[in-house]
C-alpha cells in the first residue's frame, strides 16, 4: 500500500509539474497576443518593436513606446497580477468553507468597496475641495479598499464567538451586510447626476483601462505577501474536508489558519476592486475548471490557480478591448459570461445538498 502511495504521489507531481509548464506557455502565449491586438498598430509589428526597444530604443516612434510601455503592457501585467489574486482567493475561501460555490463576495468585500466608492464618486466635489490634487487622483482607489477591509471587519466581528469563528454565521452575515450596503449603494445611485451614473456603472462592472505602472507596483506587492500566506495552506484544507475537529487532532490550528485566509483574502480582493472595480466569477471559474482534473487536493489546486486565474483575465480583458473596438466593454460582463454557465453547473450538480 505504501509503495502504491509513492508511485501515485510520484505521478502526480509530473502531472502537476506539466500542468504548471503548459499554463505557463499559454499565459506567455494570450499575453503576447494581448500585447499585439488592438486598435492601434504598431509601425513594425510587436515582436520588432520589443526587440527594438530593448537593443535600439533611440529608432522606435514616440507614439508606439508609449502605447506599450505605458498602455498595453502595464494593462497586461495588472491582468495577470489580479487573475492570480482573484482566483487564489476564491480557492481558498471554498477551501474554508468547504463549498465549491462560496466566493469572497459572500462575506461582502466586494460590496463594501462598490459601496464606499460610490460615495466617492456622487460626492466627488465634496472630496476635490478637502483633498490635494495628488490625492484626489487616488481617493477612489483607497476609499474603495477602506469598504471592502471594513466589511470584511464588521463581518467577521459579528460572526467570531470566544475566539472562534462560525462560518455560518460568517456566511449569513456577509449576505446581511450585502445587502445593507447595497441598498446604499442603490440610493447613491439614485442620487447621481448622469455623468456620475455613467462612472459608477463602468466602475462597478470593472475595468482595466487607465492602468498605470504605479496601480501595478502596489496591487503586485500585496498580492504577493499574501499569495506567499495563501499557498501554504494546502496541507490544512485538505484536512479541513474532513471537518475542523479532525484537523485539529491532527494538530493543525484551524482558527488561526481560517483568520489567516480571510484577512488575506480580504487585502487581495480590497486591492483588486479599488484598482479595477468588480471583476466577478475568476474566484469562481478557476477552482471548478482545477477539480475536474486534480479533486480536492488544495496543495495543488492553491498554485495553479494563479495561473489560470491569470490566463483567464488576460483572455476576458484582450476580448473587452477588441468585442466592440475602438469602444471597450467593462470586463465584469466578459466574466460574468464565462462564470454564469459554471456557477449554473455546480448548482445543478450540488441541488441535492443545496435542498
């Protein structure tokens, strides 16, 4: 039996090992192809033009520098952080919760932000008269992180007990707040002028146009503290499928491990919806596409889902910027067709335990 155990650990390490090459060549490849397509076109084709700026930059046209330098590849580099960030965290809170639906806007992250940024932009002259000019051109993206973190707060106050924290109550109260903030956020929205009707609905329906290098520093330095939490905790969700009293036999610290992942989960997903705005399903899509071939073995499941998580944003973006070209759709709809067909799959197939 033992022997049969290696041979099998054996074997799935150079699956996961192929997995994890293959979806490095296909990021590398929807990257490159991102990088390209568009509507502007590059005076020497982008394969030239990149070998141009690295071996002779002083020959290359102002006007294509700057639109890879500073629009395409930053744009494409925020893809990929987020699609990381996005899909690892939605790993992880199904892994918690031990339920292949659960995603981070169940305990209301994305709410809280939608909600405090639309305070910002209905009463945008309020802030632009407190505010310096270098701050107001970030005060979206902050107050947007300040509600998905205080959400994320109030929810896991209500919901821990003695220390303990009850992931139903975590559940039950995420939806409660949901639904409170959303209510605000539909008020405001009843408040607001046309112009800031028109900015709240492309921001709440995600975007990644105005990406900057500056947006691509700060969401990849958090994402990467807490994905280096995040992917360390395979061994202990695992075991939580068994049921939290048979992982603390075990000798795993449950609690302290379940406020690890939702505290990380929170600052990913905070950061993500402050750059960007609603991004929906990636937590949702990944997770289920990963099962069909490696189960519930989350010490797989936690790292490659970076990587499809990133490949699947890249595609959705490259698609929202070409679908209706020289116009651009938010890339929330592109996702939410992909992810509504999976999220009715695994409806269908969990009714029973649903009912």
């Amino acid at each position: 039996m033992h022997l049969k155990n290696k041979i099998g650990f054996l074997m799935m390490s150079k699956n996961v090992n192929l997995t994890v090459f293959l979806l490095f060549v296909v990021l590398v490849i929807v990257s490159l192809v991102s990088l390209y397509v568009g509507v502007y076109q590059f005076e020497f084709g982008i394969i030239k033009t990149i070998k141009i700026i690295l071996f002779n930059p002083e020959i290359l046209n102002s006007t294509d520098f700057f639109v890879l330098m500073q629009l395409r590849l930053p744009r494409i580099f925020l893809a990929v952080i987020i699609g990381a960030g996005l899909a690892l965290s939605g790993t992880a809170i199904q892994g918690v919760f031990k339920n292949p639906l659960a995603t981070p806007d169940l305990i209301g992250i994305t709410s809280g932000a939608v909600f405090f940024a639309a305070i910002t932009i209905v009463f945008n002259s309020l802030f632009a008269k407190m505010l310096s000019a270098s701050l107001q051109y970030s005060i979206l993206s902050i107050m947007a992180f300040i509600g998905a973190l205080l959400a994320t707060l109030l929810v896991y106050k209500i919901a821990t007990y003695n220390g303990k924290t009850q992931i139903t109550i975590l559940l039950l109260s995420g939806v409660a707040i949901s639904a409170l903030v959303g209510a605000g956020t539909g008020l405001l929205t009843f408040l607001s002028t046309e112009e800031q009707l028109q900015n709240l609905t492309f921001w709440t329906l995600g975007s990644l146009a105005g990406t900057n290098w500056h947006k691509v520093v700060i969401t990849a330095v958090v994402t990467l503290l807490c994905s280096s939490v995040l992917v360390k905790k395979g061994k202990i969700l695992n075991a939580l499928q068994l049921g939290e009293t048979e992982a603390q036999h075990i000798g795993f610290q449950v609690q302290k491990t379940k406020k690890q992942i939702i505290l990380a989960t929170s600052l990913i997903v905070g950061t993500c919806v402050a750059f960007t705005g609603t991004i929906g399903f990636i937590g949702l899509i990944v997770p289920y596409i990963l099962r069909l071939i490696y189960q519930a073995n989350y010490i797989v499941l936690l790292p490659l889902s970076l990587l499809l998580g990133s490949i699947i944003l890249v595609i959705a973006d490259t698609v929202a910027r070409i679908l209706v070209a020289p116009s651009e759709l938010p890339i929330g709809i592109i996702t939410a067709f992909m992810g509504a067909p999976v999220f009715i799959t695994l409806l269908v197939k969990n009714k029973k335990q649903l009912s």
